[in-house]
C-alpha cells in the first residue's frame, strides 16, 4: 500500500482521524505473531523492515532491541515515550488518543523480544486528560489476558504496563533525561555511554521507544517487513506520521512516505506559497524556498515529524526568537554550552532586532552555535542552536541592517 | 581484627550514594577485565576496560583541564571543559565521563577543542559576578586559572553586571555568593553523595537554574550540619567561610583585650599549604611563633583539651559500661559515640536525635578549652574573664556554630569567641608579614603546655579512638599499651577505611583502678574476660551506615564505643582546611599528624602532666566530677528533620 497523497487526519483540534494506515491494522494480529514464533524472530523482522526510531533520531529499532536482549539485567524495561514535547507535533496524541492498542500491542512485542516483564508509558503532563481513557483500555487489555500473567495466550511470559506522568519538561523527551525523571529524580539527561539498553531504568537494561515507533512495530508483526518498507526509501523505509502546523490551509496530523520531498508536502497541506519551513520543531532547522527540494528523510533532512510552515509575511528573526527563548527556558540547565549558550544566542537575537549586531559577533555567535553542536552533553543542547544558525545562514539579508525602529 | 564492614550493606544503598546509572561504567573493569589500546595525541598507552580519556591522558601526562570533576566526587560531566575529539564520534566527548571500552584516538587539543574549550570558558565568566581582587578565593580559583591558561583577555560574551541573589550569611559557618556559581554542582554532589546531607541541590531549570535549599530556605534554617565540605570542593568564590579576620584584628589591636588562641591539630598539618607548600609538612612550632608576632597575648595547645577529653569521655564510657553492666541500670545508652565533631553532632541532631542519650555529653576539646580558659586560666592569672577574647584555630567550619551555640557559655560568658579557620589564620598571618615556614620555633604556653601524642592524633580519622584505647586499656588491664601494639600505635584504627571495626579482649586478669577514678568504679573485676567493641567512622555518609546498623539491630550496636568525625578523613580533612582538597593530601595532612605523635614523649593522654594537675588544682572532683559535669559537658538538641 502506498500513501502517495497525505491523509489528512485529526489535526490541533481533534478532528477524528480517518485515512491513517493505522486504522487499517488488527492491533492484535501482530502481538499474535510475536508471541507464536521464536523470540529472536521479532528483531529479524523488525531489522528487515529498516525501521528507524520515530521520535526524530532514527536509530535503528532493531539494533536497540537487539542490544536490550543481549544486556544482562534481573529485570528489564520496555519505557514508551510519550513526552511529546517537541513544538509543533502532536501526531502521537493522535495515535494515543485513537489507536492506543497498537502501541500497547508495541510495547508488549518489546517485552517479549528482550525480555522484560514491565512496560512503562511516561505520558507528558499536558496529556494527563487522556490517563483515564489509557488506563482503561489497559484494564481491558489484561481482562483480555493480552497483558498480565500468560500475556496473549503464551504460558510464561508476563508482561503488564503502566503509566507514569511526566511534570512538564521538554528535556525529558530526551531518553536518559525520562529515565531519571521515570526514577523520581531531576529530569536532566545522563552522561552517554552507558546507554539504556545496557543501563537504563533503575541501572537496568531497557528500550526507550517513541509511541509511533511502537505502533510500525505491531503493524509490521502483523503484515510483515516487505509490506512496510514497500515505500519510503533504502535507509528511511516506511510511512511517517507528520504533524503540520502555521500558514498553511490544511494543518494536521499527515501520514507520507519517508523521503517525501518539503515541496510535495507543502503542496498536499496547502502551503506552498511558504517563505520557510521549519523541519523537526524547535531542535530541527529552518528551510528556506531554495531547499524545499530536499527530502524528509534520515539521510537528508531528518524529523521527528513536526513541520511549521512560515508564511511570506513572518519575521523570521522573530521566528529565532521564538525558538531560541524556547531552549533558554529548557535547558535542563546541567551543561554549560546549553544552558549559557542559549542564553548568549538569544541576546544575539535581540542585538540583531535593534541593528547592534556586528557581522563580527554574529561571526562569534556561529562559533559558538558550533560549539554548543559538539561540546553540549545531549541532544537538546547539540540542536539548540540548528534553528538559528539555519535563520542566520538563509536569510542574513532580512536579519542584517535593521535599524532600532525595527525598519 | 579490622572488619571491612560488610553487614552493614545489608541495609539497601540510599539511591542517593549510589554512582548514578550514567556513570557506571568506570566500574567495568572489575566485570570485564582486560586492557585496551588507547592513542592520545599520538600516544599509545594500554588502559584497564572502562578507564575514562580522562584517567588515560593523565597516564601519559597529558593535561587535560577540568572543572566539575573533582577526585573525591562521583561523575558529572557538566562542565564541558574537558571535551576532546574522539575518532569516528560525531561530537565532542568529555574526557571524565568517556569510558574506554574499544580501541580509541583521542586528539585533545585541535584548534576545535580548544574553541570549545574557550567558550565554555567565555560562557562561565558571563554568568559570574564580581572581580577577582575582592575575592576570597582569588589565586586558588579554578575559574581564574583556566582563564589564565586559556589566554582570557577580554570577556568575549560579556560580564554580568548586577547581582541575581543576595549574599546568604545566614549561617554562622558557610556563606553562599550564588552570583558567583557556575554550576560545576561539586557543591551538590558533595552534600548529597560524599555527606549524604543532601542539602543543596540544583533548582529551576534552564537560564533560572541555580543551586538553592529546600524552598530555598537560608542555610541557617535548614539540616545543614556546616561540615563545610562544600567550600572545600568549591572551584570559585561562591561558597565560603563565615570570615572573623577583622573581629580579630580589632581585638588584637585593643591593649584592654586579652587576646588568646588555642590551636587544634589539624591546622598545623595544613596550614603550609596556604604558603604554597607541599601538604604533609607539620608548621606547629613555627606556628606559634607566628601566632605570637601577629599580636596573640597567649598561644595554647587545643591538644591539652584533647587529652581532657580522653579522659572524661572514657570516664564517661567506663561509668556507662559498669552502670549496664553492674549496676544493670536499663537506662544506660551504648554504644557511646563521640562528640568532637561539631558536624557530626549536629548531623545527628537532625537525622538521628533518637540517639543523642548515646553521645557522650563530654563536650568537644574546643569548647572545654573555652570554658578553661575564662574560669581556670583567668583566676590563675588575675585576669578578668570580661577581657579575655578566646580564639580556636580550627580545621572546621562547624566550630564555628558550635562556639555560637547558646549552651556554650558555662564560663559565665561565650567560652570561644571566634572559631578561626586554617585559611583564615593564613591570610591573617600573610597579611602580617609573617613568612610563616621560615620563622623560628617556640613552645605552647602555660598553663597548658605541650600534650601528649594521643591529642596530636585526634586530628585524624580514628585518632579520638586510639587516644582513648591507649588510655581505657591501660586502666583497665594494668598491662601498658606498648605491650599489645608496637610502639603503642593501634594501627587497626588507622587509615581511610570508610568504617573500621575493632574487638579487644580484656584478659582475665585485670589491674588495679587507677587513682583518679577509684571513686567511681571500685575494681575491674566486672570487666574480665569481657570482649569490648569498637568502630571508627569519618564522613557522615559512613556515619549514616552505622547508624542504619545500629537501628536494624546490627552488629554496631554491640558496640560500646564508636568514634564518628563529620568529615571525609577526620579533621584532617575539615571544611576549613586549605583547598584543594584529595585523599591523597589528606593521606599526606595525616602522615605528618602521625609523625607528630611518634616524636612525643609522653603518648597518652592520662600520662599528661598538665592534665593531672588541673584534677589536682581546679576540677578537684575528678573526671565527670560536679565541676566538670559544669564545666566540661554539655546536652544536646533534638532538632528533627522538620524544616519550618
């Protein structure tokens, strides 16, 4: 099956979702095949496919699982990101909201391939409304013996989920950083190496997964790896969830192809008189017109998913500013080139509003993006700087020579 | 005989001594074993698995500079100072956290690196406030000398301006200049893993983080025990002493005064450090020579007191121990712990305040020596006590609470008045003109007089527990300390064990008991054959294992005596020591603290002339006497954990 032309579904609003390929499959008929073969099965399958975390990283899902099976642990973990903090996407509420059971189904194949006994869904705060409706269909999942002891039918294997809150911070999307906050601790990201896989939740061997990622996975047990990497291309297979945002007629939740170009996207959205576009939220970078040619692809230009599209009349300075007071307030505030660098950057920002940056210092601020890319201690320190060093670099004409007026 | 402690760990880590998960892997070695090539800037060198970039280049001599890595302190990884280029990573790695598991080039110092570096350099110095010149730590910040190293000439992202935060003196011992933080969080992971007080910690997040308290409370009101350790591990300005420089001047400087000090052990091993010399160098004759050219009437030796307290806290434990066991008195608390530390006091105070009845209420040898001073000491000279301002040269920063305490006036008046730090006194005595380590010796004054080696010892980890058993074994058995250890060094105790454990059996004969406590216990008959029990802890984190134990019923609280300093290697080790700080300058701070010992003649304190003549002239009543029972102990605060 293809999805040349986007679904439209449920956008910021709620709207119910119609369309999505995850309306199409039984979220149980891949938990049955999980659980028939042999457990080793479950990641050849899932390394066939090429799936590639969803989250925005694209680590190879496979890879992680097989790692976490190999770990040594009295105990391991099956953690479902949930915190979708990223600004601009909203595609895994859509999925909690209206295909819950494929992600548990997830996250239940993920107990079995590594053999952990727990899952775990950290839910962002913000989402706390939807608990009820989670915790319900959990409770009918184990009424249906899908979790619990002798989870889906298969003698010896207990695996059960719950649901924790997060307490509202963007740094606890990153996966070592909703591990402490999973322990009762300040959500601040952990030095890399160890990862999870080998010392994650309690010093335990365990999978951080997106809630995407989570529901590819028990649709590829259901309907095999060649039927999910039929689209996409080699090293970005499958279809993606895309939540569309800004100056556009058509905002909401799209499903396309990996490697679908910015421009095809714009168009099926109805934005393609777009002055830019920013590509990953907050932490990805600013597109301007000249790269709307480029694919929405791990090897191109990789996304969790989120596309703010900026109209002919934005500011894009102000567009900088917007992100860049973002990351001063989110930093989780542990490493100096974040917490410092994003502090210096947006003063940057602000002397640039009243004409008083020189090109020296702007040159000096890049060095310090660059810095902030290579020394910061996690992801969200080493993207801090992408979307104004994009705004810098592609639109240096509008930015320089404003005068305090503003003209 | 030593125990390594292994039952106490039954009670379950406190997740908040445990490395963090992210920092487990410097613990591979044990579990993989093996060695692994690493080449550092062109140098090859082979490590033990897990052993970080960090540890590797050191090997090699490669500087490597850091900042929120401290040798005492778990991982953190947050300064980004020590990032280095690792082949095939695409960012850059810090070198403290980086864990060597495969075969690895490292280049340390590319022109990227060194970028880096510069601008987490540039980046620190525009949140910090304040200029060098009327800084506390100024020629011994870490901030100041990596400027230096990494050619800071101008501030590249500009200087804070303003101040954020008031400076927080609540406390009588540690002042807190947050506008001068840069977030290193050594302060946190000393107070949270190394003590395991967990007092501060980091709050707000983003450009608003900062290191507060519980609802960011002051100091003084919440369960800080003022061990000052956290100024010791500080890297700049931000933490400090509460500073009596300028009270002490004034009155040194005021002919009415009658100004004296008394000098605790520890200092003497440390001071020389604050002269740029190498720690392990003993200055304490020199000492008091300088004490005296800066303007101190009198220069007495704390050690006196030590001895003092030798001898009424062992009265003290003897009369407990023939109370339970004689007199079988349901009342009486064992094991008796220690009270010298005023860190660990009021640790326990807080934390444990269950247990105060088992804290010998012998106070501490500084506050014995207060009490000493405006009473004994004033009648025998004539002076009134009005005009004496008594000073304690201390390792310790919680002395200067404890002088504060309201209890401590038995004198009639405030026994201690200041409670000095050794970096206090080595900026008093620079700014003097004194060049300490080149003037000549001179004795203490009387009529204290020198001490014993048991009091020299007292400054380090285990050093209370060896004068008291030179002392209790000697009563006890008859038979002299030098016929059960060598040269009367009970090395059992000894060294930096986090717990010591230790057995002595008395023999079945007994001696007689010794003149000056013959009225308290009439023979030793009760004690024969009996196996006493002893245990040593340093640190309040070690503190809080024995008392865990003690409270689960464990093999601590058979003991009968246990010694506990609040801080990491004893005095030695306190929070007004000199910084830095390592276990390797402690080792060298207690060799000299040892040697001292052996070079005295007379090693123990119940053999301490001037000791059995303040029994025959003042506290004619003997050890825990009316007038001691005055004068020399105290009671404690059932304080809680509640913060108001």
């Amino acid at each position: 099956m293809t999805a040349a032309h986007g679904n439209p579904s449920g956008g910021p609003s709620g709207k119910p979702t119609g369309g999505l390929t995850f309306a199409t499959v039984d979220s149980e008929a891949g938990l049955k095949v999980a659980l028939s073969g042999p457990r080793p099965d479950i990641v050849m399958k899932l390394r066939e496919s090429g799936l590639r975390g969803r989250g925005g990283a694209g680590f190879p899902t496979a890879v992680k699982w097989t790692l976490a099976a190999a770990a040594r642990g009295e105990q391991k973990f099956v953690v479902c990101n949930a915190d979708e903090g990223e600004p601009g996407t909203f595609k895994d509420r859509v999925i909690l909201n209206e295909f819950p059971d494929l992600v548990f189904a997830g996250m239940t194949i993920g107990g079995r391939a590594i053999g952990a006994r727990e899952g775990i869904l950290y839910l962002r705060a913000e989402y706390t409304y939807m608990r009820d409706a989670l915790e319900a269909v959990l409770e009918r999942r184990r009424k249906a013996g899908l979790l619990g002891a002798n989870a889906g039918g298969l003698a010896g294997f207990e695996f059960d989920i719950r649901i924790q809150m997060g307490a509202g911070a963007y740094v606890c999307g990153e996966e070592t950083a909703l591990i402490e906050s999973l322990e009762g601790q300040r959500g601040e990201p952990r030095n890399r190496p160890p990862f999870p896989v080998d010392t994650g939740f309690m010093g335990l061997p365990s999978i951080v997964n997106n809630v995407e990622t989570l529901a590819w996975v028990a649709c590829i047990m259901a309907k095999g790896p060649e039927w999910f990497k039929a689209v996409g291309t080699d090293k970005s297979t499958g279809l993606k969830l895309f939540s569309v945002s800004g100056d556009c007629a058509r905002p909401g939740v799209y499903e396309f192809p990996l490697g679908i170009t910015v421009a095809k996207l714009l168009e099926a959205v109805g934005g393609s008189d777009a002055k830019a576009v920013q590509v990953g939220g907050a932490s990805g970078h600013c597109l301007p017109r000249s790269e709307f040619t480029r694919a929405l692809a791990f090897e191109d230009i990789s996304t969790g998913g989120s596309i703010i599209v900026f109209g002919q009349s934005r500011d894009m300075l102000e567009v900088a500013r917007n992100f860049l007071e973002f990351f001063v307030e989110e930093s989780c505030g542990q490493c100096t080139p974040c917490r410092d660098g994003s502090v210096k950057l947006l003063e940057g920002v602000e002397l640039l509003e009243e004409g008083e940056c020189s090109t020296a210092y702007l040159r000096e601020l890049k060095g310090l993006s660059k810095t902030m890319q290579l020394a910061s201690k996690c992801g969200l320190g080493q993207s801090a700087p992408n979307a104004f060093l994009s705004i810098v670099e592609h639109f240096q004409g509008e930015i320089l020579g404003r005068s305090a007026a503003g003209i | 005989m030593v125990d390594k402690n292994e039952d106490p760990l039954t009670v379950r880590t406190p997740r908040s001594m445990q490395a963090p998960a992210g920092q487990a892997a410097t613990a591979m070695p044990d579990a993989i074993g093996g060695t692994i090539r690493a080449v550092i800037d062109g140098q090859t060198i082979k490590v033990p698995v897990g052993t970080t970039i960090l540890e590797a280049a050191k090997e090699l001599g490669i500087r490597i500079p850091t900042l929120c890595h401290h040798p005492d302190l778990c991982i953190a990884g947050v300064c980004r100072i020590c990032t280095v280029e690792v082949e095939g990573q695409r960012t850059l790695q810090a070198a403290c956290t980086y864990p060597i598991t495969a075969p690895i080039k490292v280049s340390t110092s590319t022109r990227t690196v060194r970028q880096a570096r510069r601008h987490v350099i540039d980046l620190l110095l525009s949140r910090h406030y304040g200029e060098c010149y009327s800084c506390a730590r100024s020629n011994n910040c870490e901030l100041q000398a990596l400027a230096k190293e990494y050619g800071v000439e101008f501030f590249r992202f500009g200087q804070k301006e303003h101040r954020d935060h008031e400076i927080e003196d609540s406390s009588y011992s540690v002042v807190r200049d947050m506008d001068k933080c840069v977030l290193c969080r050594r302060c946190v992971r000393t107070c949270i893993d190394l003590q395991e007080v967990g007092v501060l910690e980091a709050i707000g997040r983003g450009d608003q983080t900062a290191i507060g308290t519980f609802m960011n409370k002051p100091l003084a009101d919440v369960v800080c025990i003022n061990c000052g350790q956290c100024i010791n591990r500080c890297p700049t300005g931000a933490l400090r002493e509460k500073d009596h420089i300028e009270e002490i001047w004034e009155a040194i400087d005021d002919p009415a005064k009658h100004v004296v000090i008394q000098t605790a052990p520890s200092p003497r091993a440390g001071i020389g450090e604050t002269y740029g010399l190498a720690p392990g160098r003993a200055l304490t004759f020199e000492m008091n020579t300088a004490l005296r050219r800066a303007g101190f009437d009198k220069v007495f030796d704390t050690n006196f007191t030590a001895d003092l307290t030798i001898i009424e806290e062992g009265t003290e434990l003897i009369l407990r121990l023939y109370n339970a066991l004689v007199k079988k008195d349901p009342k009486v608390a064992l094991p008796q712990l220690t009270s010298c530390s005023p860190g660990w006091v009021k640790f326990i105070e807080h934390f444990y305040p269950e247990y105060l009845p088992n804290v010998s209420s012998a106070k501490s040898p500084q506050q014995m020596f207060g009490a000493l001073i405006k009473t004994f000491y004033a009648e025998k000279n004539g002076i009134d006590p009005k005009d004496i301002v008594s000073v304690s040269l201390m390792p310790c920063t919680a002395k200067k609470f404890e002088c504060n305490r309201p209890e401590m006036a038995d004198s009639g008046y405030k026994d201690v008045d200041f409670g000095v730090t050794t970096r206090e006194l080595g900026k008093m005595l620079q700014q003097a003109g004194i060049d300490l380590p080149n003037v000549p010796k001179s004795e203490f004054d009387d009529p204290f007089g020198g001490a014993t080696g048991s009091g020299v010892i007292f400054g380090a980890t285990g050093g209370v527990m060896e004068a008291a058993l030179r002392s209790v074994v000697e009563f006890i058995t008859g038979l002299k300390v030098e016929d059960l250890y060598e040269h009367a060094d009970i090395v059992p105790v000894r060294g930096f064990d986090g717990v010591k454990y230790l057995e002595i059996k008395i023999p079945d004969a007994v001696g007689p008991v010794p003149d000056i406590i013959k009225h308290l216990v009439p023979d030793w008959n009760w004690a024969k054959g009996a196996t006493l029990k002893f245990a040593v802890a340093h640190g309040t984190a070690n503190a809080k294992k024995i008392m865990e134990d003690i409270k689960a019923g464990g093999k601590f609280s058979e003991c009968h005596f246990i010694e506990v300093m609040g801080c990491p290697g004893g005095c030695i080790g306190g929070g007004g020591q000199p910084i830095p700080t390592s276990p390797e300058i402690r080792a060298a701070r207690a060799r000299a603290i040892y040697s001292e010992d052996a070079a005295y003649a007379i090693r123990k304190s119940h053999e301490n002339p001037a000791v059995l003549k303040i029994y025959e002239e003042f506290l004619t009543d003997g050890p825990c006497g009316h007038k001691s029972h005055h004068l020399l102990h105290t009671h404690y605060t059932a304080r809680g954990k509640y913060i108001a």
